[in-house]
C-alpha cells in the first residue's frame, strides 16, 4: 500500500483483497471472505474467535494481514474499527421498534422492515459521501455512460439510466435482447462510463458487458453486493451495499438509495446545463399530457 497503513481506509483494504482474491491460497480465500462479509466482527473480535469464524487459525489471518503491508494484525484490525466508530446512521433501531409492538404472525412484515432500516443504515458511512461525489465526477466527466443490470438488477439500471438521463442525455440504458449486448456496447470506449448493477447469483451477461468494456478503455462504476463478486476486478469504482432481507431475491432498496445519492450529487455540481435539462423534460412532459396535476 502506498499509504500508511494506521490511516488506510478501509475501501483501500478491501479492494486489495477484493483484486488478490483469485491468486490467494484455499486457506487465505476463507481468511479473505470473511474479513469481506464480516468487517464488524473483525473491528472488534479477539483474532482467534475471528479465526474460528472463518475455518482457518490465527497464523492464516495474521498472514493474510502481512500480504496487504500491515506489520501486525493489530494494526489491520485498526483500521476496521476507525470505519466502525465513524459508524452508520443508526436506522435499524426504528425497526426493532417495531419488533417490541408487533405480535408474532407480523413477523415477516417486522422483519423486511428491520433488515431495510439496517440495509440503509449501513449506506450512508463516514467514507461512503467521497466515493458518491468520485462517481458523481467520473459521470459527469464522461462523453457517455452506459448502464447495465440484468435480471434482478435490472429494475436499477433502468431507474439509474430513466432518471439519469433526464439531466444527462448522454445516458443510455444497455439492454442486451435478442443478442444485441455487443453491438449496444461497440459504440463505448476511451473516455466513457459503465455502471453495472450485479448481485448474488450474478448475471453472466453483467460480466461479459464489463469485460467487453474493460476491453474497450471504458471505467466501470459497479455497484454489487461483495467484493468479492465478479464484478469487482478492473473496476475503477466499487460500491459494496447491503442487500439482506428475509425475501428470496436481494434487496435493491439500498442500490436505489445509492442511485439517487450518486444522481443528486451529479446535478448539484454539475454545470447548469443539467438544471435547464430538467426544466426542459418537465415541461416538455406537461406540453404531452403526461402527468396529471392534482386541482
């Protein structure tokens, strides 16, 4: 690392271990996977409970340590708890609220609720406002933005590319039918933007369309639930969220959330072309009837 490892932040660490994870040993693979999914447990866990946690010893966590440039595994271990204390808005006590008052054939209801507060909760970090605003640049910078998300993360993309476009018509949404995923991406390259949307079980098109652009010279934004998903590697910008609920399919309430963080941010440092941009389709929309005001 090229920082001092008392102060790396934690993005920094995990996308080191998020980038080395193929190349580790079966050993420091698990090491890795649980320091990834499980950054509370390590701030504040003994390294040997951490250790029984993930199915490897403790001289497989120090070791995994020393390869990312720590000296000790206390100083790694650091810098999880730095992240931790800056802390998540604490959401989820709203949901447990609702636990105290609700009789038990309201669980399932209780528990979307309380696993949405936490999902949000954990968004909106000390460290995560620097990465919206990074995305914002990397957007606004652009000549063009591709987006892409398939199957159940499609329903971001197509929020990302809908919005987004109204203030940025250099916004296009990649839709992939009927064989058509390359010849939507031939017209991206050098000085262009991906954003791809991707969670467990992850979409093999998603992959492809990042290799094709990676190919290509064009940065990808990607927005996935681990770092060590797919989706990771080459990626100039990862947003790990929170994707918990009791429901059989990933939440996409913080990806939305984080969508409409990354779009605001882009108008409001963005130039006033994306204001008068607004202004244009509002009106525009009104002029065809397309909304219907309240008398």
């Amino acid at each position: 690392m090229t920082q001092d490892n008392a102060t790396a932040p934690l993005d920094s660490v995990n996308q080191a271990l998020a980038e080395s994870y193929a190349e580790l040993s079966p050993q420091l693979k698990l090491a890795a996977r649980y320091v990834l999914d499980h950054p509370m447990e390590i701030a504040f866990q003994s390294i040997r409970k951490s250790a029984a946690a993930a199915g490897v010893t403790s001289s497989t966590l120090m070791r995994l340590a020393k390869r990312l440039g720590f000296d000790s595994y206390e100083q790694f271990r650091e810098i999880f708890q730095s992240a931790v204390q800056a802390g998540p808005i604490e959401l989820s006590g709203r949901a447990s609220s609702l636990k105290a008052l609700a009789g038990s054939d309201d669980q399932v209801f209780v528990d979307v609720g309380d696993t949405a507060f936490d999902n949000i909760g954990r968004l909106f970090t000390a460290d995560m406002q620097p990465k919206v605003r990074a995305a914002a640049e990397r957007l606004l910078a652009a000549g063009k933005v591709a987006v892409v998300g398939f199957r159940d993360a499609f329903a971001c993309a197509y929020h990302f590319a809908y919005v987004g476009r109204i203030a940025m018509p250099n916004v296009q949404l990649i839709r992939g039918q009927e064989g058509g995923l390359l010849t939507e991406l031939a017209t991206f390259g050098e000085g262009d933007v991906v954003v791809a949307f991707g969670f467990d079980p992850y979409c093999a098109e998603t992959v492809r369309a990042l290799e094709v652009t990676r190919a290509n010279g064009v940065e990808a934004i990607v927005v996935t639930d681990t770092l060590r998903s797919p989706l990771v590697p080459g990626a100039a910008l990862t947003f790990n969220i929170a994707t918990a609920t009791p429901h059989f399919f990933p939440s996409i309430l913080s990806a939305i959330t984080l969508i409409e963080a990354i779009l605001a941010e882009c108008v409001a440092y963005g130039p006033e072309a994306l204001v008068d941009n607004v202004s244009r389709f509002e009106s525009r929309m009104r002029e065809l009837g397309a909304y219907i005001d309240l008398e």
